[in-house]
C-alpha cells in the first residue's frame, strides 16, 4: 500500500510557529489557543520557495560590483505616506499594509495607483475580493484614472505572475493577501501556509524582476483568519493604519522598515473624495479645545521628526470604593500609576482615596515620558478645580524624586508652539538653553513639578 504524502501540521495564527501536534500554548510567542491544524503535501512542498536568480546563476559576487543606479525611490506624490516610507517607494521592495476592515487600506493603495499612474509608470492593481465594477464605483470618486493603470481580479498566484511578467508593471498591488492561493499547496486560501507560500512567491517575484509589491492584510478580531504578524519577518516594509474607521482620521505608522525610520507617522482624513492628507495635525488634533476648563494641559510629542501638540485631559473625582481606579486612554497606565504616586509622595496631595481619569484627545497614542508634566499639571488641575491658562503649553518627563528632566528635540517642540499661538512654554531647565533661539515665546524652565506648579 503506497504511503500518503499528506499530513496534519499545526500552525500559529499569531506568529506562523509550525508543530507536529496541537499544543494550547504556542512555544514561540506564548500565544494561549493559536494553533490550527492544515493538511501539507510534504512531496509537494519539499523545495520551499525562495530568492533565486536562474539554475546556472549563483555565484557569490563583491559589494563593489553591485551597481545602485536603478535604485532610485519612486516619490508617490502622498506627503505624509512618502514620509513614512522613507522618502518613496524602493524599487523591488515588498510592503505589507495592515489594519482592520474598513480602515481605509484598499482606498489609499488605490490612490497611490492613480498618483503613479499620472507619472508614466506602469500599475497594476489585482483584487481578490472586488469586482472590476466595484472597483471602478470606488475609482470615479477618487479621480480621473488613465491607461497606465491595469485593473485585474485574480486570485491564483502562478495567473498573477504570469500577468505580472506580460504586463511590465512597475508597482503591483495585492488586495488582500489572504484571497489569494497558490496550487502548489491543498491548504485552502487564508490559511497560514497560504498565506506564507503566497508571500514568498510575491517576494521572489520582486526581488527578481525589480518590482514593487503592496499587498493588503486584514485583522480580524475572531483571529480565525492568519493575520499579518505571520508576515512580518518577510516583507520590507510593515504598516499599520490606526484609528476608529467611524471618526474622520486615520494615522499610518511604519512598523518595520528596512529603507527608512520606523518612528514615522502620517495623518489623514476620510472624505468622500478618499484620504486627504493632514499637513498640519497639530492644528487638527487641537481643534474643539475646550476654554477656560480645569484638568486640560497641551504638551508637544515628537513623532519621528513631526512634533505634534496634543491636549491632555484629565478628571479626579471622589471614589465610591475603597479601592481607587487609575485609566488612560492613549497613555501608558502604569505611567500614570507612577505620576500619582509621586504627587501623594513629593507634594502631599491627598489624592488616595480619588479616582483619576486621563484622556489624550484625538485619540492618538503616545508612548514617550515627555508629556507626563502636563499630565501632573492636568491632574492637579483637575483636583483643585482650578484651569490652566490657554496660553501655556508644558512638556518634561518626571522622576521618581519630583524632578523635571530633560527631553529631546526641544527647540523643535518649542518652534511648534509658537507657530500654533502658545506665548507662554513650561519646559525642564535643563532644555532651557537649546530653546532660547526662538524668540515669540515666553520659555519658563523648571526643575521639578513644585517650580512648575508655582508658576501656574
């Protein structure tokens, strides 16, 4: 009896681990209940897809002999997507877009189709989930498309390459990854092999005719569905769109990059017409401030470059237990859990037995230590019922001792300051002096959280 090349694998939703049997807890990234069980065709799959030139072509070669003229960045036209990227699209790169349903991904890809094709160049845009009709319904409200642009509906793998290579595109972009199935496996499509398989065919496809690759990754909440953490460790490029895709706005943030900063951050808008960019968030993110009200504090929070000025809210109320609650939305937690320890400790403020609430408005997500003066200034506001001047805007990180510490890139936050009206700046001594080039604004340095609660 012929022996079955078929057998049951177990593969990671979360990270892609493969094992020979089920185990409840993934030993790779210590996720609870992510494996699922597929059926591989191990004669099959017994060459794994990779990176290769052509048979009789491999040879080790010197970096001196590797020429850069074709690697020139392709610019989009997008600001705030160009930035993210690095400066442009890299030629031959493959680029991973992720984010939840209806965030917005397929409408910024197609917009980057349409700016590319405006140039000349060669776009071909291939759908698993819409219909050309759909598409061209989405396509009218974007703009005026022209013939550099190739709309395709396809989902197996060999037919796109195949029409890849007849076609001479440039820019390829694949909605969504997880549609789409190669016939060298029996898993069916979306599975984790799938998915892994049709990326490292995508990915030899643009390493090897200098193509570049957009591909879209959906993040469902069931997590039944492989999503893009398994493609991570392949592509070039990872980003992510961020923000509730009932509100206006959207931020792109790059996650991994291989051709540019990962710190990067764009701002867009959802309107009828598509994603408009935001060339000013600060100004966008301070819009509907309230005035005159306690326990709102604006600080300025570096984005890779971008300083952004954000306003952060604050509520301290009496609690109804005996046990106080501490929540942040868009601000660590545990980070606020210090910052009110340090105020019971260093300025005897009774505040145990108070709930406390701190909110940064836009809903933006901000990880540095450069905003916790205003939020003690925010919180203390709050508490004494007392509003801060409109004016003022404050930024330093706070120690365990009370002190105010420096930060970076202060006369970059300052500059952004005074460009958005703020005459008066709350900032730590020991940044004083790099910020005293800008002149407009009234800079008042401080060396711990009593200085600055003197002065307001």
């Amino acid at each position: 009896m012929a022996k079955s090349n078929i057998r049951s694998v177990f593969f990671c939703n979360e990270c892609g681990y493969e094992s020979s049997k089920w185990v409840g807890q993934c030993p790779a990234c210590k996720a609870w209940n992510t494996m699922v069980e597929e059926k591989v065709d191990t004669k099959r799959n017994s060459r794994p897809s990779g990176i290769r030139r052509s048979e009789g072509d491999s040879a080790p070669v010197t970096v001196s002999e590797i020429s850069l003229d074709d690697d020139n960045r392709i610019c989009i036209g997008i600001g705030e997507l160009d930035r993210v990227l690095g400066g442009g699209i890299v030629s031959g790169s493959l680029t991973l877009v992720g984010g939840d349903p209806g965030i917005g991904k397929s409408t910024l890809l197609l917009q980057v189709c349409k700016n590319l094709s405006d140039k000349g160049i060669e776009v071909l845009y291939i759908s698993g989930e819409e219909s050309l009709r759909q598409i061209k319904l989405r396509a009218v409200r974007i703009g005026q498309m022209n013939e550099h642009l190739k709309l395709l509906c396809e989902t197996n793998l060999e037919n796109i390459v195949d029409q890849v290579k007849r076609s001479g595109a440039k820019v390829v972009v694949i909605d969504s990854i997880q549609t789409m199935y190669s016939d060298a496996l029996d898993a069916a499509a979306g599975s984790v092999s799938q998915v892994r398989e049709a990326t490292a065919m995508l990915m030899k496809m643009a390493k090897e005719r200098n193509v570049s690759v957009f591909i879209v990754g959906h993040v469902t909440k069931e997590g039944t569905v492989a999503g893009p953490r398994v493609l991570e460790h392949m592509v070039d490029t990872v980003l992510y769109f961020e923000g509730d895709r009932h509100a206006s706005y959207r931020i792109l943030r790059g996650v991994k990059n291989r051709f540019g900063s990962t710190n990067e951050m764009g701002v867009f808008e959802m309107k009828n017409e598509g994603l408009i960019e935001v060339p000013n968030p600060s100004e966008y993110m301070l819009s509907g401030r309230p005035v005159g009200a306690s326990g709102a504090v604006v600080s300025c929070a570096i984005e890779g470059t971008r300083p952004i000025l954000i306003e952060i809210q604050a509520l301290v109320s009496r609690t109804n237990f005996g046990f106080p609650r501490r929540q942040s939305a868009g601000s660590d937690t545990n980070r606020l859990n210090l910052l009110m320890a340090v105020l019971e400790k260093r300025l005897d403020m009774k505040i145990g037995d108070f709930d406390a609430y701190v909110n940064i408005a836009g809903g933006l997500k901000i990880s540095e230590p450069a905003i916790d003066l205003a939020v003690v200034l925010a919180v203390v506001s709050s508490f004494r019922n007392k509003a801060v001047d409109d004016s003022v805007i404050a930024f330093g990180e706070i120690g365990l001792s009370g002190e105010v510490r420096a930060v970076s890139n202060a006369a970059i936050r300052v500059a952004e300051a005074k460009k958005l009206g703020f005459s008066k700046c709350i900032l730590p001594a020991a940044s004083l002096e790099s910020a005293r080039e800008i002149k407009g604004i009234e800079l008042l340095g401080v060396k711990s959280i009593v200085d600055a609660l003197e002065l307001i």
